[in-house]
C-alpha cells in the first residue's frame, strides 16, 4: 500500500477525518493509520460507539493513534471546535455525507436540503476551519473531499446526492485556487459504485438501483472500500504533492456509462 514510511509518535502527520466510523470511513482510516498517521475520528455517533470503533481501529493496527471526537458538520461551532480541539491538523478528509434515492418529481423540499446541508455545506465548513488552522499556524496541508463519479454523470433518483458531490468539486477548486499560495492544497476522490456504506444499503433495499449498478462497471466487479481507502492514502503521501485542483476518479469505469 502506498504511503509514507512510518514516523516517530510525535511527528506523526494528523488526519481528521468526517464520516470516519461509516464503513468507508474505518477503512480508509486503518489504511492511514497503516501507513503511519495519527487520525482523529469523528462522526455524529454518540461517544461511545466512536470510542468503540477507535479502540477497533488500535486493536487491528500495531501503534495506532487514533481517537474519536462526535461533530455535526452542519454546525459551524462544533466543526470549529472539532478543529480547535485537535493536537494538530495536517489534511482534513471532508467525507461525511447522505445519500438516499428519490425520483426528480417526488423529491422534497427537506430531503433536498438535507443533502446540501451534510454534504455540501458541512464540506464547505470542514474544510474551511481545517483550512483557517493551517494557514494560522503556517501548515502546508491538504484537503480533501470525498467527490463521486455521479458528480459528473447523471444517475436516476440521485439527484439531491449528484447534485452536491457536483458541487464540492468546484468548491474543491475553489479552496485550490485561493490557498495554494500558502501551500494548501485540495483534491477530490470519486469513487464508484462502492460495495459498502450508502451504496451497499441501496444495493440490499432498492433492486432497480441494484440492476442498473449491475450493468454500469466495466470492470464486472462493484468497488471495494479498500481501494478507495489506497487511493486516499496516496492523494495524502508525498508522491501526490504536485496536486492541488484535481479530483482522482476511481469508479471501475463506471463514467464511461457502459449500460449495455
């Protein structure tokens, strides 16, 4: 697995990480914690599940640091807390999000904005307070945002979802181009069909969300959370550090649309 060689506890590089007791999230978490960063947790699960999947994380990998701290991130005052509250940060993973599938003419109003506030605003805000930490303490970090490839194409009754992933790109972009000259970087990762987490659950309750998923990857196969989680370690090693502005599309081949 690609990362950096492990380092000395107290020059571990810290990764905060949203999302991060969801079933991509633990994975892509002991993959960095492989590969020698500390990570700090956080999701909206009560404490002790959090501190549950922390302990998880140590048991599994030799000289973990690892710890969880609760946030929602559509609240700016706990992101700034969560933020605040860390020893330091070096990338801020903004991978917290909803997804759930509704035709375009039932969609609400609550479930449309349900998904702008997760996913888009709580993006914006986490990588915001990452990014006003770093810059304060003159740290040349990395953020990066959990993207998809249905952020490009459309996908039937995803469109809430689609719509935001669409946007944190730019938003991504944005964060790119304005802080790059105080070494800041940002990059995307959008993943594809993914057998765990949201897409899992929709591929054991939705069957039309099934077949077409069946049918989208080249590849033949649906993705595992494992090689979203290498792909996340690499955009956070030295070997990426010439990105900034790039989303990493990882998806089997599912954007060429490969329906027949």
């Amino acid at each position: 697995m690609t990362g950096e060689p492990r380092r000395p506890r107290d020059e571990r590089r810290h990764v905060l990480l949203t999302g991060g007791c969801g079933g991509i999230g633990r994975v892509i978490a002991a993959a960095l914690l492989r590969a020698g960063y500390a990570v700090t947790l956080s999701d909206q699960r009560p404490q002790e599940q959090g501190d549950a999947a922390a302990a998880a994380l140590r048991d599994a990998v030799a000289g973990a640091e690892v710890s969880y701290s609760p946030a929602d991130v559509r609240d700016p005052d706990a992101v700034a807390a969560l933020v605040a509250g860390m020893p330091r940060i070096d990338v801020a993973i903004a991978n917290a999000a909803i997804g759930r599938s509704a035709p375009i003419l039932d969609l609400t109003h609550e479930e449309w904005q349900a998904h702008l506030d997760a996913n888009l605003t709580g993006a914006f805000l986490t990588g915001q307070a990452a990014a006003r930490r770093m810059a304060a303490e003159g740290t040349e970090g990395l953020l990066l945002f959990t993207s998809s490839w249905i952020a490009q194409i459309p996908w039937p009754e995803m469109t809430a979802y689609a719509a935001t992933k669409a946007g944190i790109e730019m938003l991504m972009k944005q964060f790119a181009r304005e802080l790059g000259p105080r070494g800041i970087r940002a990059n995307a990762i959008a993943p594809g069909i993914v057998a765990a987490g949201m897409a899992q659950h929709q591929l054991d309750t939705e069957p039309d969300y099934a077949a077409r998923a069946s049918r989208v990857v080249p590849l033949g196969r649906l993705q595992t959370a494992e090689s979203v989680a290498d792909a996340v370690v690499y955009l956070c090693s030295p070997q990426a550090s010439y990105m900034t502005g790039t989303t990493l599309t990882i998806d089997g081949g599912s954007s060429l649309f490969a329906f027949d």
